[in-house]
C-alpha cells in the first residue's frame, strides 16, 4: 500500500517534530493526523511556514533545557535533614512521605511538588535514604535525606544536656565569685583614712613652736 506523504504541525510522539517530513498510511492520515490538526499537505507554502515555526520551538526549547539544566545543578546533591519521633531502635512513628519530602525541599526554597517526588514506599526508619525528583520530561535527580530518631541515644542525649548544665553553673558560681571579689576590694579602698593638709603638724609630727616677740626680750633684759 502506498504512503502518504505530510508535514507535521506539531510535534508527535514515535513520529517525529514540527515541520518534519513523514510518509503514513492513507488511513492514519485521514483518520487521526489530518483531522486533529497534527499533519498538513507538504506543499511549498506550507514548508515555509512550518519552517519558521519549528525555529522558534527549538529556540524555546533550547532555553528550557538551559533553565532545566540550571535546576539540575542546584537540586542534585541536596542534603534535606529532618528530627521524626521515633523508638530507641530508630522506627519511626509516623513516616516521611512525599509530601514531607516536598515540605523539606520547599524550606531551602526549592519549589517542587508531591507529584514531582518518586517515592516507591514512605520512609519508616531513621538514616540515610535517597530520594528522585521528577523534574521535567525525562530529567530527575536525586537528593539524599537524613533522618535522625527522637528516641535514638537518648541517653546520650540526657548526658549532653546535663553536661551543659553543669558547664552553665560553673560559669555563673565563676561569675558570681568575681564579682564578690571586686565588690570587696572597692569597700576596702573606702575604709582608708585621709591626711587632711594643714592640720597644725610638722612633718615629725610635733607642733610649730610659738615665734618670739623680740621687743618683749629686749625688755626683759633691762
């Protein structure tokens, strides 16, 4: 059976691109790509017109892919870290899903969407996981999730907090005696007693003797 011979309009998926040149069957043709608008006649006119079009879709799609590849960049290697209740063994509770997962990634300004996360079963237990994103197309990546356990090593938690306790009121006993301290060195500056200046002394401590009339002892000897 002869083939037909069209230009596609748009692209089509397993058939080819905008402007694209393909050869069909008659009734492909005439029953799904003619009628949906997908195909037209290879005419010259038409050549023409398509040609322009599929310049201006490759140049919009070049720059998608750029703006993907930005996002690529950024998103892989993503470390997310979230604290979920959980037993002494690290079983969770609850469960990190894929709308925490979008939550986690939305808090470091990341605008993904639950269906943007590939997840085959929620996370249940506390480590290291590793989680796709479906960004565009056939474009994903993966980031990696810490999940520490709220009842892992708690013990070693309680030690911790009360070691800092411990560290919190030395510092102030510290504190507190440096300022007693200080506070008794400035009383016994206080207590010093002052040599007020002309209080009748000499320097050896006697006093100034009176100073003598000398009309009075001229008299005297007469």
């Amino acid at each position: 059976m002869a083939h037909v011979e069209l230009m596609l309009r748009e692209n089509v998926r397993y058939l080819g691109k905008v402007g694209d040149l393909v050869h069909v069957a008659p009734g492909f043709a005439r029953n799904y790509l003619v009628p949906r608008g997908l195909a037209v006649k290879a005419t010259a006119e038409n050549r023409r017109v398509l040609a322009r079009k599929r310049e201006r879709l490759d140049a919009e799609e070049a720059a998608r892919n750029a703006e993907l590849a930005a996002r690529v960049a950024v998103i892989e290697g993503v470390v997310l870290e979230t604290t979920e209740r959980s037993d002494e063994n690290g079983h969770l509770y609850g469960s990190v899903n894929a709308s925490r997962v979008a939550e986690l990634l939305n808090e470091k300004d990341f605008e993904i969407d639950d269906d943007n996360i590939r997840m085959e079963r929620a996370i249940k237990d506390s480590g290291t996981h590793e989680v796709e994103l479906h960004l565009f197309g056939e474009t994903s990546v993966k980031v990696t999730i810490e999940v520490t356990g709220e009842g892992e090593n708690l013990e070693a938690r309680t030690a911790e907090i009360i070691a800092e306790i411990d560290t919190e009121d030395e510092d102030a006993e510290e504190a507190e005696g440096a300022e007693e301290a200080e506070d008794a060195g400035g009383a016994e500056e206080a207590g010093e007693p002052e040599v007020a200046e002309g209080d009748g002394e000499s320097k050896d401590g006697a006093e100034d003797a009176p100073e003598e009339d000398p009309e009075e002892g001229a008299s005297e000897e007469q």
